[in-house]
C-alpha cells in the first residue's frame, strides 16, 4: 500500500476521532491539519503502524488546543443565532392596543411640551450629536444645551405619569 493510500484511510481514522470530541466540520479542518504535520515532519514515517499513534497523538494536542481556544474566547458560553426567537412576530390584538394607547399618551404628553423641547426632541430622534444640534439651534454653551434637555426630559416624564413604560399607571415603582 502506497503512502497515500494510508494516509486517505488514516484520514478517515483521525475524522472519526475527532468528530467525538467536536463538530463534524471541527473535525475535517483538524484532520487536514494533521495530515500537513504528518506530511511536513513525519515524512520519513511509511508503515501504519508507526504513522496512526502519532496521527491520533497530534489530533489529540490539537483537539485540547482548540477546545482551550473556545474556552479562552468565551465560545463555549454563546447562544447560536438559530436558538434565538425571530424579533418578527405579529403582536396579538392586546399589545396593538396597549402599543396605540402608549402612543396617545406620548403624543398628548409632547403637546404639552414648550416649542424648544419638541425641537430638541426632534433632532435627536433624527440622530443629531448634542454639538448639531447646538449648532442648528445657535445655543451659545453645549452645557446649556445639556440642561435644557434634562428639563424637557423631566418634564416628559412627568406629563407621562412618571414612568417611560407604564405611562399613566401607579405601579408602585
């Protein structure tokens, strides 16, 4: 048998091997990797006898520095994204009520604002940085800017009921 044979079969071998400690595809690349060590360092090797206990001993090195490297970068403690449930559902009757009247409360809380504080709401729901809108408003002092829109948000809140969630509702928080 010729050395390429033994090493498709051994291949094989470190695949199998290694798919019990990790995944399928973790498995082909560790195997290809071990493969070129072989190839690179252990030429000289041509039996089979002497080419899978170093074969199996490589992976096993391998495999404990992959699995140090996921533990290392926190891998092993990540959810996969297909374990997530979709952002994308059709809100039942209820919330669609619950959601309108959120948005009666903010809308009737926002009339009551002062013309400046609707301003300064409006540009930054629009994205503007605090100096953009300084700027776009001529105020003199970014730090009054700052105070002005700490009032309008104190007062938002309050015309809200006192709570950013529950607008209107006491819930003893």
């Amino acid at each position: 048998m010729e050395r390429n044979e033994i090493l498709a079969r051994l291949r094989e071998r470190i695949v199998r091997f290694a798919a019990s400690k990790l995944s399928r595809d973790s498995a082909e690349d560790l195997a290809q990797e071990v493969l070129l060590v072989l190839h690179e360092k252990y030429a000289t090797l041509e039996r089979v006898e002497d080419l899978l206990p170093v074969s199996l001993e490589i992976a096993r090195f391998k495999i404990m520095a992959a699995r140090r490297k996921i533990v290392r970068r926190g891998e092993h403690l990540q959810a996969t994204v297909d374990d997530l449930p979709l952002a994308t559902h059709d809100p039942n009757p209820f919330e669609q009520a619950e959601r309108r009247q959120r948005v009666e409360r903010l809308e009737a809380a926002m009339a009551q604002l002062g013309e400046r504080c609707r301003e300064i709401l409006r540009l930054k729901l629009e994205g503007c940085s605090f100096p953009e809108i300084q700027e776009r408003m001529a105020v003199a002092s970014l730090n009054t800017l700052y105070t002005w829109d700490f009032r309008c948000r104190k007062q938002l809140l309050e015309l809200l009921g006192g709570h950013w969630n529950k607008a209107g509702k006491d819930s003893g928080k």
